[in-house]
C-alpha cells in the first residue's frame, strides 16, 4: 500500500462498475495532486503515460455527453 496523503473520500455504491471507480480515484488524484501528473502517476502505481491517457478518454467521454 502507498502512504500517499488521503484527500477526498471516493465512494463505492451498488451497481458502480470498476471502470467508474478507476475514474473517481483517478480523478481524486489528479485534483489532489492539483494536475501535476507525474507524482499523481506515481501515488497511483501507473505510467505517465497511462495516466494521460485514461485523463484524455474522461475528458472526451464528457464531451460526448454534453453534446
């Protein structure tokens, strides 16, 4: 386990995919670490690389939905 400071709770409910729930704590992260996507990688145990790209489908699926 990483001993990353906590922020924001992510919660679980019935009914929530496991993708859901990579997204809550994804983005708990990002907006803990305030953007800085190198050390929000790290404290997740993933690439850069996975993380931009994972950030970037969110932001697209959100567009989708908006339109």
């Amino acid at each position: 386990m990483n001993n990353a400071p906590t922020g924001a709770p992510v919660y679980w409910s019935p009914g929530m995919t496991l993708d859901s729930m990579e997204r809550e704590v994804i983005i708990a992260a990002y907006g803990f670490y305030r953007g800085v996507k190198t050390t929000t990688a790290a404290s997740l145990g993933i690439s850069v690389r996975t993380l931009y790209s994972k950030l970037e489908r969110y932001e697209q699926e959100q567009k989708n939905k908006e339109n």
